[in-house]
C-alpha cells in the first residue's frame, strides 16, 4: 500500500512538472512571436554600433574626451529641447 500512494505521489508530481514545462512553453513561444518583428532591428543595430565604435572612439578623443552625458537631450511631457549647443558653448568660456 505505501508504494501504491508513493507511485500516485510520484505522477502527480510528474502531472505538475509537465504542466509548468507546457506552460513555459507556451509563454516562451509566444513571447517569440511578439518580438519576432524586432529581431532583424536590433541586430542590425548592434552590427551598426559596433561598426561605427572606432569612429566614435576617435571624435571623442578629437573633441576632448567628452562622453555621451554631455550631450543631454531633456524631453518633457510637451517639448523636447536640444542641450547639445547650451552645453557647447558654456563650456567655451
């Protein structure tokens, strides 16, 4: 009689377990389709951003060491303001 109990307690762990995997299949699946339209964007985006480091590295070092924080875009709820010049020419002075 124990091993009869202990077998039901063993498929029905088994039930579970095949449950959460189907389920996890699913979601994963799914969550493939959505970001499916986006995966061509973003590698190229990476081959682009890689491609174009040396030459970013290089006008850094040109312009003075100046990394992306200086170069702040402030977008409120109804404007968007280029601080790109503000900064630029604070910093002539």
């Amino acid at each position: 009689m124990n091993t009869l109990v202990e077998r039901e307690e063993k498929v029905k762990v088994a039930i579970e377990i095949a449950i959460k995997v189907g389920l996890l299949a699913l979601i994963l699946y799914i969550t493939y389709l959505i970001a499916k339209p986006f995966i061509g964007i973003v590698v190229w985006g990476i081959i682009i951003a890689v491609a174009l480091s040396p030459v970013i590295n290089s006008l850094e070092k040109r312009f003075g060491n100046r990394k992306k924080s200086d170069y702040r875009v402030y977008c409120s709820r109804y404007r968007c303001i280029d601080y790109t010049n503000i900064y630029a020419f604070r910093k002539s002075y």
